[in-house]
C-alpha cells in the first residue's frame, strides 16, 4: 500500500490531490482537441471534465492492484495548475506499475511533464516496491516519447496498428525501466 505524503515538491513544482477546485484549469485543457488527440477520448465538455474530476480526487492512495495516484502539477510560484501525473498499479504479483501524464499545452517544451513524472517513478519504485514501470503512448506523440526517454526509460516496442482508436488503426510504443535501472547511480 502506498498514500503519499502531500504536497510532493520538486524544483519549480508542486505536486498534490486534485480538489473541486480544479475544475476549471482542467478543463481548460481536457476541452482542447490537441490534448486529446493522441488519448482515448474526446475533447471534453465541462461536464465530461467534472465527472473526470470527480474520479481523480479520489485517485490519493494506491491500496490494491489496479489502483492509481491522480496528482494535480501546479506550479510553486503561482499554484497554477497546468497538468497532471498518475501512476497506476498494474500488477501485486509482478510488481508493476504504469505512468501517464496529460499537461495544458500552454506549457509544453519547459520540462514539466519530465519532472513530474520523475516522482510517480519515484513513488513507484520507492514507495510501492515496484519491479518494472512502463508508458504506453501513441506512436505519433512524439512530445511524449522524448518525455520517456529523459526519464530514460528504454523503448521496448512498437506495435504495429494494434488498437482502433477514434476510427483510426493507431500504433502504441511501449517504454519501461526497471527498479534497479532507477536507483543505478
């Protein structure tokens, strides 16, 4: 079992449980086309974003497989909220564990997604024990592949058109690193 100690801070962030109010900076991204595009869903509409809201305020603690850590990313200087981390549970018996992240384009390309996911490894290797932690992504999402690789998980596969998504054949790109890979100096 985990529940983290929050807020969890980095350098320029502050990473924390999403509260209702958070609904409107969320929204001010989910809603956008160019957040959703390489995702499952749709842009959201404000009560798609309220109901998703509702979901990750209770994503705190990590008691059982198949669990998962929600964190709202705000930054330390100003509490803005600009995206979010999770970390999810995948596996007790493996010891496995998933990443994933989602930031307001508004501030791509300053390394926050980097350094935020940093802590749900961190949380996972660290906190849960965790053997082995991937990302999964669309094959196009470049942005968040180069996220991946300077967490400097390793690229394990390509799969090849291996789910329909939106009407479209998409592929996903699998990345992981082992606990002994992160605590290696």
């Amino acid at each position: 079992m985990l529940k983290p100690t929050y807020p969890i801070t980095t350098d320029r962030l502050i990473l924390r449980p999403f509260t209702p109010d958070d609904l409107d900076a969320l929204h001010a991204y989910h809603r956008l086309p160019e957040v959703a595009r390489h995702l499952y869903w749709e842009p959201h509409d404000l009560q798609a974003t309220r109901d998703h809201l509702d979901k990750k305020i209770q994503r705190v603690s990590l008691e059982k497989e198949g669990d998962s850590i929600a964190a709202a990313v705000t930054l330390r200087e100003s509490g803005e909220l600009i995206g979010e981390s999770a970390l999810l549970w995948t596996s007790e018996q493996h010891r496995g564990g998933e990443i994933g992240y989602i930031f307001n384009p508004a501030h791509h390309g300053h390394g926050y997604a980097t350094e935020a996911t940093r802590e749900m490894l961190r949380l996972g290797f660290d906190g849960l024990g965790l053997h082995r932690i991937v990302g999964r992504l669309d094959g196009r999402n470049t942005a968040s592949a180069n996220v991946l690789q300077r967490l400097g998980m390793r690229r394990e596969a390509h799969l090849r058109q291996n789910e329909l998504v939106k009407g479209e054949w998409t592929d996903e790109v699998i990345y992981a690193m082992l606990a002994d890979e992160w605590t290696r100096p």
